[in-house]
C-alpha cells in the first residue's frame, strides 16, 4: 500500500494524525507531493519529518512553497508571502539546502508523481478543469499521474475514445483505476483542505488491484490553529482551518 500525502503546510497535528492513520492502514510506502512549508507554525517539525521518511525510502517532490523558500522570486503573495517571510527565519540552512535537492517529479514503474500540472512542473499551473487535467496527461506517457497543489481531491479519467472525465471521490471509498484509461488523480490537502471539510486528507493506492481512496482524518484544529496565532501568523490562517476553506 502506498500513501500519498500533499500540501502539509507546516500543520504538525494534521501530518502526525495522516502518518498514523496511514501506518495503521498497512502503508509500506510513502510519496510526499510538496508544499511542506508555508502557512503553518511548524515547518522545521514537518520538514524534520519527512526527511526522517526518505532516510527510511521514501519519495518526496518539491512544491511551490518550498521553493519559495531559497528562491526568494517565487510568486506567493498576501497572507502566503506573510507566512513565507516567517518560515525562512524558522528554518535551518540545512533545511533550505534539503528543499534545493528536491526534484519537480519522480516516475516510478507506470505512474508519475509531482505537486502540480505536468506539464510544465516548474511554472506551478493547477488542475482544476478536465481541460487542464488532458494538458498534464497528454504531457506523459504515465497511466497515472498524482499531483496536489489545488488541496481539492478530484479524480480526472482519459478514455480510449479520448474524452476526459471528472469525478469528486468520496472519503474512504475504493475507486478502481480501469486499466482502460489513464488517470490523473489529485490530492487534497493533509494541512490546510479547501473543499469545506477541515479534516486532513491523503490518499491510499494499492498497486496490487489499482484502487485508489482518499482519506478523511480528523486531527487536533484547535492546537495547530492556536499556534498560528501565537507565531503571529495573519489570523486568518488559523481560522481557515476550522472550515476547510
């Protein structure tokens, strides 16, 4: 079982309750889609501990966010530059050194893995439409391709007769990937959901049948928000939470 995890954000509570969940689902395998910094009051925890993955054979990409970090032309604008000139001052030049090794993608047996549109990784575009899902697709010849960035879950299908389909997944509900189409499958987000629900999201694939489920973990809001306004973070980042907006 693979878990799949994006868009952290600096939430400790909610990439602890994910990673628990997922180890206690049987994941032998984890894939970190970007974006482990920003917004959030605790982005040396969170990166401390995706390092601690990889160390144990993890995957992990680079995400806009964590760009930003050491390349300071990175367009994050309003309350994200706010939360990004805050971060750098929390984190270690190692840190910042271990984002830089970080690639766009990574592409293994007939999937391929990055934080947003395919097609042009580095330009960090979204994939919100079945349009832009064929753009990402038609830039790979991966039968599935898993990114995040949009911290929406969406599930965009390719058929042979070369319509796209899309489809909103339901929490904890097997979706087969049918060998017939190519896929694109979109994260939600583990630390700051925009689709209404403020519990944290990840996604479980089981290469063995080719289904893919997205999961719902409830986690400690009330901690991570109360940080972010402690850290003197704009308010706003705290109360997004509470809503999943």
């Amino acid at each position: 079982m693979i878990a799949f995890l994006s868009d952290i954000h600096a939430n400790r509570e909610a990439l602890s309750a994910c990673l628990d969940h997922a180890d206690r689902a049987g994941a032998t395998r984890y894939v970190f889609l970007g974006d482990y910094v920003g917004y959030g009051a605790d982005p040396a925890w969170c990166l401390r501990t995706v390092m601690a993955r990889i160390a144990d054979g993890a995957v992990a990409i680079l995400g806009n966010h964590d760009e930003a970090v050491f390349r300071r032309g990175t367009a994050l604008h309003g309350r994200a530059g706010e939360a990004m000139a805050w971060t750098r001052e929390q984190l270690s030049p190692d840190a910042a050194d271990f984002l830089k090794t970080l690639p766009l993608e990574y592409a293994e047996e007939d999937r391929l893995y990055v934080h947003a549109d395919a097609s042009a990784p580095e330009d960090w575009h979204y994939v919100f439409s079945a349009e832009e899902a064929r753009r990402s697709l038609e830039a790979t010849p991966a039968r599935l391709t898993i990114c995040g960035h949009v911290h929406v879950p969406r599930l965009f299908g390719l058929t042979a007769t070369d319509k796209c389909t899309a489809f909103t997944p339901a929490p904890d509900s097997p979706v087969p990937l049918a060998p017939a189409r190519r896929w694109l499958a979109v994260m939600g987000a583990v630390g700051q959901p925009r689709d209404g629900d403020p519990s944290a999201c990840y996604a479980l694939l089981d290469p063995g049948t080719s289904e893919l489920r997205w999961m719902r973990v409830p986690y400690d809001v009330e901690t991570a928000a109360a940080k972010i306004r402690r850290a003197g973070l704009p308010a706003s980042l705290a109360t997004r939470l509470f809503t999943g907006s």
